[in-house]
C-alpha cells in the first residue's frame, strides 16, 4: 500500500516567500540603473498566467520611458507623487481595457458566446474590466519583485486626466501608475503594521 503524502504549504522556499511578500517593500527612490524591455518582458511573462474571470485578461500596460512623455504624466500626479516618477529609471501606466471581449473568441473559446453576452451589457463589461485588471495589478506587483525589481504603486493621480492625455479614445482606463527599478537611497518608509489572522479570518 502507498503512504499518503502529507500535503506540502509552500512551494517557494523561505527566500523566495520574503522576495515576494515579507521583506518586500514599497520603494520611493530608484538608481538610475535602466530597466530594460527584456525585464519587462520576463515580468509580463509571470503575470499573464495568473488567472483573471473567463480569461479576459483586461490589464494593459503603456511605459513611460522619454523625459517628454514623463513630464505629461507628472502633470496628473499627486504633488507627493511626482519627484520620484520624474526620476524613476521606468513608470508604467496599468489601465483596464475596456474592449476586452473582443479577445474572448481566443482566450476563452470554451464559451462561445462569452464575447456577446459582454458586448450586450457595457455597464458590466466596464466593471469586469476594472476588477479583473486590478486583479492583474496585483499580479503585476509580485512580477516585479519576483525578477529581483522593486514596485512602487501610486494610486495618487488624476485618471480621468491621465486617460485624456494617454488613452483619448476611450478604451482603456487607467487604474495604477508603477515606478520601477533597483531600490535607491532611503527607499523604504518604515513599515506599518499588519492585521492578525483572527482580525480578519472567520469561519462559519
């Protein structure tokens, strides 16, 4: 007879566990060590596995790369926001796209009428978008860290303002500015605390 095998918690050794979550941080301040299309390439590789509903992978990503194109956004960032994206090796724009369903003939051929049920309803494909793409943001965070960068996230901008000068034609909407890059001086606010596991974990 076969032993069972005790099921094992975590794949990821201990070092992989405190890359990804918790000795990982926000940063503030980057080097001026370039982050390369490879980089962001091999962190989209990670993220485009992690799941979204039926697949519609709505999360799209513009960079942010000549000094021209970062004094635009600066522009709709919150004034604390905008000295460390001017000089962040890299920021990139996560919006949601809207239009997602037009790619569900592919991405999700299991259902196929998926693609019209949500053309039928632009008030829930809308909402689709921006929950599963910020699902994807999330992912896209652990990308980064995960290929031995840091992430900082800002939710501190106008998105109305940075759509009209990114995106005119409607389609996405932007949901998350990241600063990305090799942590630099001073990056890390102190640490604030965390919620314990019986402040928010119940069962019934």
């Amino acid at each position: 007879m076969t032993a069972v095998q005790e099921p094992q918690l975590a794949q990821l050794t201990e070092e992989g566990q405190d890359l990804l979550f918790r000795t990982a941080r926000t940063a503030n301040s980057f080097t001026a060590e370039p982050v390369t299309d490879e980089q962001v390439q091999a962190v989209y590789d990670l993220v485009k596995w992690a799941p979204t509903a039926m697949n519609s992978q709505p999360l799209r990503i513009l960079l942010v790369r000549t000094p021209e194109a970062r004094e635009r956004l600066a522009r709709h960032l919150a004034e604390g926001n905008r000295a460390k994206t001017l000089t962040a090796p890299l920021t990139a724009v996560l919006a949601a796209d809207v239009d997602f369903h037009e790619h569900l003939p592919r991405t999700f051929p299991n259902l196929p009428i998926a693609r019209d049920i949500h053309a039928a309803d632009d008030a829930a494909r809308v909402e689709n978008a921006r929950f599963n793409a910020l699902l994807q943001v999330g992912y896209f965070v652990l990308g980064v860290r995960a290929i031995g960068l840091a992430a900082g996230p800002m939710s501190g901008f106008d998105a109305a303002g940075v759509d009209r000068e990114f995106f005119p034609d409607g389609k996405l909407r932007s949901l998350v500015v990241v600063n990305l890059g090799t942590p630099g001086e001073n990056a890390w606010f102190d640490r604030n605390p965390r919620l314990d596991y019986d402040e928010v974990v119940r069962s019934v």
